[in-house]
C-alpha cells in the first residue's frame, strides 16, 4: 500500500474498514496496523503533511485525520478480540477434559492447626457455661484504649505499636479510627449492650507492628471474660488451672501465678506453666523452668464504671493469651510465621484430618 500516493477520503476509510473486517488471522490484521499506523504507514505520512496547509485546512484536515484513526484503531481492537475469541474455542475443541471424573486420591484437605486449637478451646469453655462473642477489627480508640484504663500517653498507642487508619472516627471525626490491637474490645461493647451477669470468650484477628519468629503483624487472640458477683481470684486461678491441663492434655501440670501490672485488671497476674528441656526441646509439665503464656486478673473498677455499671456492685475477671502461642506450644511448631506462609508441605506435616476437630459441645464431629 502506498502512503504517498493514497489519498484519504471516506471512500478510503470505508475500503480499509473492511479489509480489516475480512482479515481472517491476527498476523495479517497486524500487518494491516503498521501499513496504516505504523512509523511509515498511510496515516503517519498524511499527518506529516499537516504542517504545510494554512490555518483552516490544518484545523479541517487534522481533525478528519484523528476521526480516521479513532475509527481504524476501534475497527483493529474489535477484530482482534473477535480472532482471540475464535482461536481459544478452536483450542478448547482440541482439548477435552471430563469434569464427572473423581479427583486424583493425592489431594485431600487438612484442618489448619490454628482451626484445631480454637476448637479445642472451645470445647472446654461453652462447655463451663462461656457463650462466644465477637467484635468488630477496625475500632476507635475509646473501645480499644481508654474505656480499658489505658491513658493516652501509653506507649501502646503510639504509631511503632499500633496501626492507625485514614480512616475517621464517625463520632469524632480528629480521631484516626485504627486495628484492635487485642480482643478486648468485645470486653467493653459487651459491657455497654448486655446486662451482667455473663460469661463469655472471644476469639480473633488482633494486630501489632511486629515481626520476627515469634511475632506477627496480624495473630488471634483469645479473652475470657466473667461478671457476676462474689468472683475473686481463686476461681479465676481454678479455672486457668483446669483449662490449661485440659488443653495441654496434662494432668501433672505445674502452673503459677507471678503479681503483674495492666490497666485494665487490678490485681493482676501473668500465668507461668513448667517445662524442661529435653534433647533440644520444650517438654512441657514438671517445672524445672518456667514459660510466660498468658496475662490475667480481676477486672480494674475503673473498666465497669467506664461502661456505665457500677464497680462495687458487681465485678470479674477476664485473661487473654495468644492461640498461635499455645498452639506452637502444643503442635511443636517452631516458628509462629509459618502458620501464615499458605505452606501445603507444612499443613500436610502439622495439620489434622477431618472429623478430629471437636465440637462446641465437646464431642467429636462425626
């Protein structure tokens, strides 16, 4: 095709249209592009052309010869597509599969331990009468921190701890709403909805600005919570000692109770369970050393009159301790990273097959 002898025209136009429309192969509809858009193509010269024409025509002319390639480059896109689509159902028919045969017998799911372990926890406290209760991730800084005793000049609310959001308070639009940073936050909205006495434990995403081996960004924290009269720290180290062997699945093992500090419980413990080392590992039951695992208390008078009850009428208390944590603990999995690597290998090594989970009410799903 000739650039510069070729004159554009509508008759042109119309005649390249369908020689577009006819090319029956994406190398020849390509072929067709560079003859008229290309560095030399007929479209290119013309434009060329352009500035030798007076004011008028160059207005008239430059704006026919961008009407033309709109509608060439439209023509192109629209065959294109239309000899994509045609190839890919001339490759399907070559290709059959049949879709009622049974999967390959190699593929079978595993429950995640992290699934494993909630269950597990589950399963001894509705059975002590603990309903489930849930909250929202994103919150604000009254439910997270303060109506928890937490005083803004805390470092836990500073920006290295915690993730603040664009995104404002709708209540108090120069306050960043922000991740819950524990699952506390279920603590105090169900304080401020329900009417004590209850019991209840929560479970869920939590988020830090952490990370290494034993932290991540994002891990599941679980809080047990009871308000009701006459509580006091004896029934809280009762239970904490009943649910710990239960879930370790150890009858002999040694717990104790270290005096702590957090603004939400007064008085306050953090619960040590013994170990020993053995062959390079952590056996845990008989205290030849002590292991942190998790931090309780009766809940601070401070947190129920933040929440509209009153603190000399009623009281409780709650605990919260990482579910990767115990987990790691209980599986034997070294790094807490890996819970989170979508790792086939690993959840083929250290996960549980179907039907082992136990239910809320105790018992083995069939």
């Amino acid at each position: 095709m000739s650039s510069s002898s070729s004159v554009l025209d509508p008759r042109a136009l119309e005649s390249l249209l369908q020689n577009i429309k006819e090319t029956q192969t994406l190398s020849g509809l390509d072929d067709i592009r560079i003859s008229i858009l290309g560095k030399k193509g007929l479209l290119t010269e013309h434009m060329k052309t352009l500035g030798a024409l007076s004011p008028d025509e160059k207005r008239t002319q430059g704006a026919f010869l961008n009407s033309f390639k709109s509608k060439i480059e439209e023509a192109l896109e629209s065959q294109k597509k239309l000899l994509e689509t045609l190839a890919l159902e001339d490759s399907l028919k070559e290709v059959w599969e049949d879709i009622t045969l049974p999967i390959r017998p190699s593929i079978s799911g595993k429950v995640h331990p992290l699934t494993q372990a909630k269950e597990e926890v589950l399963s001894f406290f509705t059975k002590k009468g603990f309903s489930l209760e849930e909250g929202p991730e994103i919150e604000t800084s009254d439910y997270n921190f303060s109506d928890l005793n937490i005083p803004k000049h805390h470092p836990a609310r500073q920006m290295h701890d915690t993730f603040y959001l664009k995104a404002r308070n709708p209540q108090n639009p120069e306050e960043a709403l922000l991740l819950r940073t524990h699952t506390s936050n279920v603590q105090i909205r169900q304080f401020k909805t329900k009417k004590p006495p209850f019991r209840f434990v929560s479970i869920g995403p939590v988020y830090r600005s952490d990370y290494d081996n034993t932290h991540t960004p994002m891990f599941h924290q679980i809080e047990l919570v009871a308000l009701e009269k006459g509580l006091n720290m004896g029934h809280l180290k009762g239970l904490l000692t009943e649910f710990l062997k239960f879930f370790f699945d150890l009858p002999e093992l040694e717990i104790r109770l270290r005096p702590s500090f957090f603004p939400f419980t007064e008085p306050s413990a953090e619960v040590d369970i013994g170990y020993s080392h053995k062959d390079g590992k952590i056996v845990l039951g008989k205290a030849e050393n002590w292991l942190e695992i998790l931090g309780c208390g009766m809940i601070h008078p401070n947190v129920i009159s933040n929440c509209g009850l009153d603190p000399s009428e009623i009281g409780g208390f709650a605990f919260g301790m990482g579910l990767e944590r115990i987990a790691m603990l209980k599986y034997g999995i070294p790094d807490l990273r890996s819970f989170f690597e979508g790792d086939l290998r690993w959840l083929n090594h250290y996960g549980f097959s179907w039907g082992t989970s136990p239910s809320l009410f105790g018992s083995v799903v069939p």
